[in-house]
C-alpha cells in the first residue's frame, strides 16, 4: 500500500493536509479491514508513527488529524447505510464483495464525505478520491470510483461533479 509521503525530490511546495488526510484514512480503513483493528489503536498508530513523521528516510506528509479521524471512525459508524449506497451503485455482475479492500475503503470514504461534509463541494471530494484511487490503480477503478462518488453525489446533494442538479 502507498504510504502518504513524499521524499525530498518529489516534495510538494504546499500539502493539502486534508487530502494527506483522506488518503491516510484509505489506508487505515484498509488496514482495518485486513487486520481487525479497532478505530483508537488504528488512530493512535497513524498519529504517532506515520502522519508528519520520518519513517525510513521518508518524510511522511502532515495530514488534518481530525479529518483523517473523523472519516474514519464515520466510515466505521455508517458502514451499514454506506454499503447498500455502494451496492445499488454497481452493476449486478459487479457486487461489493468483489471489490477490494483498498476501492471499498476509498468508496466508503469518499461517500460518508459526501453525506456529512456538506461544506466540501462535491467536485473536491470526488476528485480527491478518484486521485486517491489512481495512486492505487492503472485500470478501470479510478473511473469506476468516479462514477459511484458522481452518481451518489447525485442522488445524496442534488448534484453531481459535473454540476448537474436534480430535478424539482
């Protein structure tokens, strides 16, 4: 897994801490799954080992810890309603269970953003998420991840990435 972090060469002049947030999140919510961690220990490992730390070498990011907290442990209270969200956005011969771990992580993220983050327009939690999935994939999962964010983002604001709004 890609670790939120960027070596002197590559080093961006400003880091958006909430974007290092969301895809610390990612991880962590993958991490979660895979090893059964709980939401504290996972929390405190990011926030005293990884985020804005020297591991190896490597400067790992600054991220806002009260996003990444935030998302998740949302993630991991609305996972029953996120779900079905996701599940009825895939085609019958794709179901949640045959996702990843990392694209069901990054589409549960990137939903429970948009159902509770009203303040962050839609066309900066879908795009930050589709990057996040193109740090991860080369095929098809960026797009898949922005049409489920696009098509729920439709349905939860009223609008989508492309602005388009719902009908009165």
């Amino acid at each position: 897994m890609t670790a939120p972090h960027a070596t002197p060469q590559n080093a961006p002049r400003t880091a958006n801490k909430r974007g290092v947030a969301r895809l610390a999140a990612v991880q962590a919510l993958y991490q979660m799954e895979v090893t059964g961690t709980g939401v504290l220990d996972i929390a405190a490992e990011y926030e005293n080992f990884r985020l804005g730390k020297d591991i190896d070498g490597d400067q790992y990011l600054d991220a806002d810890p009260q996003w990444f907290r935030a998302i998740i442990a949302g993630v991991v209270a609305d996972q029953r309603v996120l779900d079905p969200m996701i599940r009825q956005s895939l085609t019958e011969d794709w179901p949640l269970s045959r996702l990843d771990s990392t694209l069901r992580a990054i589409l549960r993220a990137g939903i429970w953003e948009l159902r509770t983050k009203k303040e962050v327009p839609t066309a900066v939690i879908v795009s930050e998420y589709v990057d996040i999935a193109k740090a991860f994939y080369d095929e098809d999962e960026p797009k898949l991840v922005n049409a489920v964010l696009d098509r729920l983002a439709f349905e939860i604001r009223g609008e989508s990435r492309g602005n388009r709004k719902a009908p009165r």
